[in-house]
C-alpha cells in the first residue's frame, strides 16, 4: 500500500510539473490563448487537490500502522509478564527442591552407611523437607512482595 501510495503520488507531481511546464512555457510553442491557459491552472489546481488527498491518505496510513504497532507492543508486554509470573513460580520450585537435592547428596556418602532398613525415615525426612522448603519459600517470596499472583 505504501509502495503505492509512493508511486502515486510521484505521478501526480510529475503531472503537475507538465501542467505548469505547459502553462509558463514557451510563447512560441504553446499557445497563449486565456481559455486553454485557464484549463490548465484548472487542471493543476486539480491535481493539488489529489496530491493533498494522497498525503492525507499517507498520514492515515501512518497513524492505523502506529495503532497496530502498539496494539502488539501491549500483547507482547502481557506476555512477558505472564511469562515473568511463571520464571518467579518456577524459581521457588527450585529454591525448594535444593534442600532435599542437599539432604540426599549428603546422606548418599558412603560415610552414613545407610541400608533397605532406613528407606522409611529417609523418604519421610525428603518429603518432609521438601515441603517445608517450598512453604517457606513461597511464604518468604510473598512476605516481600514479589510475586502478586495477578498479571497487569
């Protein structure tokens, strides 16, 4: 549409140049006579009409391609939100699960000499520290305001 939009009025200036080229031209090749010279002021003042219809047209143009690109800009920064709201979700998960990933790691070694008698109080104590780790995780992270739970 731009593209053209461009090669129109391109033309319409073209026109307008011929048009005062015909009119202020040479005595000897044009004719002098008042009506023909008055049709042609008629005609350009015609295509001055159709060049301000065509920058109007431009400016229309412009503003409907300002409203889309800010229509997109916003869905783009609810997106990102949403997707902030699920980073920060997402990171208190993992800020819990370091401390079971911990227990086990340090209750593996070799050191504890743990066997099939144990499975009960060690699976316990990871179920049991995992929630108490996201709990206080969530609880911490919302104590300071971080996350509302709503997006804007």
């Amino acid at each position: 549409m731009k593209h053209a939009l461009i090669g129109y009025m391109n033309s319409l200036w073209e026109t307008v140049d011929v048009l005062h080229a015909l009119r202020d031209g040479d005595a000897e090749l044009i004719t002098n006579d008042p009506i023909l010279l008055g049709r042609m002021t008629v005609l350009a003042d015609d295509v001055a009409r159709q060049i301000g219809l065509a920058e109007h047209m431009s400016e229309v143009l412009a503003s409907g391609l300002e409203v889309m690109q800010s229509i997109y800009n916003n869905q783009l920064q609810v997106l990102n939100n949403r997707l902030a709201l699920i980073v920060a979700y997402l990171t208190i998960l993992g800020t819990a699960l370091l401390v079971p990933n911990t227990l086990a790691t340090v209750f593996s070694n070799s050191a504890f000499d743990m066997g099939p008698q144990d499975i009960w109080w060690y699976a316990t104590m990871l179920v049991v520290s995992t929630a108490v780790a996201t709990w206080g995780s969530f609880w911490w992270v919302k104590k300071r305001g971080w996350v509302t739970g709503k997006v804007d």
